[in-house]
C-alpha cells in the first residue's frame, strides 16, 4: 500500500525547488466502500487524518481518526470517533495542546436533517469523554470549519435554518466553545439571507477570525471579533465555490475552484486585496479540488488536474511567492497509476507538511484516503 518515491530540491534546470514530494505514499483507509472528505492535521511527530467511511457498503457513513508517524505509517488501527452516526461527513481535525478536537456533520437525529457534532481525542488516539452535539434547529448543517483558542475552540458551520422550504439554502453561523465542547456563548449567524452554498472555512486566532464561505456561487469573506460578532459588512470576493482560507504574514489568503481554474485572493485583514490574484488555469475541463495551506513563509496549494496531454489526473502541489506568482514547477503529489483523485487537504508545521486525497486506484470507484508527506526546500 505504499510506494516509495525518492524526491530532490534540486530542479533539472539547475535551480531550487520549493518544496518536494517526499517518502512513501500511504493509503490510510482500507475498507471496502466509499471513504469521504479526508483531512489532515500537522503533529510534532507524525500527522493525524480523520474521514468519513462507508460501512459494509450500507450507505451509512461513520466517522474515523488514524494517527500517522512522520513517514505516513498508521500507528495502530484507526478510531471510530462517532458513536451512533447514521450519515456522516465533513470531518475536521485541528490540534489544540495534548488533544484533538474533531468536528462533523451527522444525520443521527432525523432523516434529512444533518446537526454538527463535536469530540476530543487524545494525542495516542484515545476518546476524550463524550462527543457532543452542537446545533440543534432544523434544516441542514455542514461544512464545518474549527480552530483551537485559549479557552477551547472556536466552530463555524453553514446551516439551513433559517430557510427550509427550498434545497439547501445556509448561511454561516460561529459559535465559541469550551474545552469540553460545550457551547460558551449563544450561536451567531455571521450573514444574511440564505443561499445555496458548498463550503465554508475559518482562519484566525486570539484576536478574531476570518472566514470565507461561497453563496449563491460567490465567494464571501467576513472578519469577526473573538465572539464572532462581525467587524465589517463581508466582502464578495469573485465567483466561485468550494471555498479555503487561511491566515498568512500580511493578513489572509482564501481560494476556491469556478468553471476553468482555481483562484487564490492575497488579503489584508480586512479582506482588501493587496495583490493580483494568483488564478491557475485547469487544462481540460474544471478542477475538482483545491485547497491552500501557509507554511510560515509562503502559501501552498494543491490542486486536481489533468497532465498535459489530457491522459491523467493528479494531485499537483505548488508554491506561491510573495509576490503572488507560482514559484517552481507544479509537484505531482499523488502516487502512480492513481485514478480520479479528488478532495485534495493540506497541512504545514515544524518544517514540513502534508497532502490528502481521495483515489480509486486499488479498486475504481470506490475511492479510499491517501497520504503523502511534503518537504520544505531550504
């Protein structure tokens, strides 16, 4: 399940590589059914990936949380984090001290009507008392984005609510928790009127938070104080949806996938732009994931796409400089003989990184969850 892939910082035209590909490649998930939206989480030694995974081919998803080493190894059998799912997805994990904090999307409680749950895990992969369910209205709930602070963590979720007479029109909603989960405040609805959107993600930390969704298929950006209350009115960033952002030296950077490229927004706190957008156009047809990461010094995205000739789609991994332009050739990031990868998650600390996906290359269509360790270029 692992195929080992040498890498070098060093590029055939004499130059330097940002950042490379590096080790095996492992598959994480391995049953036989269907795995959902993976995630990844930067640990001092090794990574943590929680997913969403078909059980027995039921169509009923349950939650799961594998510990890797520093080389993609799982380090024992991975940890069903749910309890009673009937339909699960939209898995997070965020490290917050000597804990995991992990966040979903579940259909437990009434057909059609999803609610966000929330539980904590330990560093070796044990529970941390009892899983807690957040929302509680009608309509559905998904999408959920979560950072650690001070004092717990802080969770943003698009939610239904507030219009269920049509499909799927939110509007993002923030809550502050405790350690243990429970709520500290009353939930806050971040903007108004529902629309139909596909994601949302959260970046910030101690003195407030970003956070970018898309509606309607456009892409909004919102800055909210500690307590979610916004600062500003949001800011319409483009077209687009499958929404990511993250917080960078000089303030944010969101990016998200329209019909013919990916698009990444350079930002100053209060979601002005300061530079042109980096925008990478697709080579056949739309990319079918996109997601962005910091480093410490520079973003990086990674992005599905076809190859050159049109014969294979992989997961590609890119850095972006200061001055918002590509730096480097795009890195394959996905193993031979991959097919259809989609759902691309970065990670970066302590130097280096990783990447996610879903493939079906052990057994097409049904895709399982892949790893693959990043290394930073001196």
């Amino acid at each position: 399940d692992a195929t080992p892939n040498a890498a070098s910082c060093d590029d055939p035209d004499g130059g330097r590589a940002a950042l490379v590909a590096a080790g095996p490649g492992t598959r994480v998930s391995t049953t036989p059914a269907a795995a959902w939206s993976p995630v990844v989480a930067c640990l001092d030694d090794g990574f943590a990936v929680a997913w969403s995974d078909e059980f027995m081919g039921t169509g009923v998803h349950w939650v799961y949380l594998a510990l890797l080493d520093e080389n993609g190894v799982p380090r024992g059998e991975p940890l069903r984090v749910d309890t009673q799912a009937t339909g699960a997805g939209d898995a997070l994990v965020v490290r917050r001290g000597d804990e995991l904090g992990v966040a979903w999307y579940d259909y437990r409680n009434l057909h059609g009507n999803s609610e966000i749950y929330f539980a904590r895990v330990s560093l070796t992969g044990a529970p941390i008392g009892a899983e807690v369910r957040i929302t509680n209205a009608d309509g559905v709930s998904h999408s959920p984005a979560l950072l650690p602070t001070d004092d717990g963590y802080a969770l943003a979720w698009l939610d239904g609510r507030d219009d269920i007479s049509v499909m799927d029109p939110v509007e993002p909603f923030f809550v502050r928790l405790a350690t243990d989960g429970a709520p500290l405040a009353t939930e806050r609805l971040v903007s108004a009127p529902p629309a139909t959107g596909h994601g949302l993600s959260m970046a910030g930390g101690g003195d407030g938070y970003a956070i970018a969704w898309d509606a309607a298929d456009r892409v909004r950006f919102a800055r909210g104080d500690p307590d979610g209350a916004l600062r500003s009115a949001p800011v319409d960033l483009g077209s687009g949806w499958r929404t990511t952002i993250v917080e960078t030296a000089s303030g944010y950077a969101a990016a998200w996938v329209s019909f013919d490229a990916a698009h990444v927004a350079h930002l100053d706190a209060d979601g002005a732009r300061i530079l042109p957008d980096t925008i990478v156009e697709a080579r056949h047809g739309r990319p079918s994931g996109v997601d962005l990461a910091w480093t410490g010094s520079f973003e990086v995205i990674a992005l599905v796409d076809w190859d050159e000739d049109g014969s294979q789609e992989h997961v590609y991994v890119t850095a972006i400089g200061a001055d918002g332009s590509m730096t480097g050739a795009p890195v394959v990031a996905s193993l031979p003989r991959e097919f259809m990868p989609v759902s691309p998650r970065l990670c970066f600390g302590g130097g280096r990184g990783a990447v996610v996906w879903l493939d079906g290359r052990d057994e097409p269509g049904n895709y399982d969850v892949y790893f693959r360790r990043l290394e930073l270029c001196e």
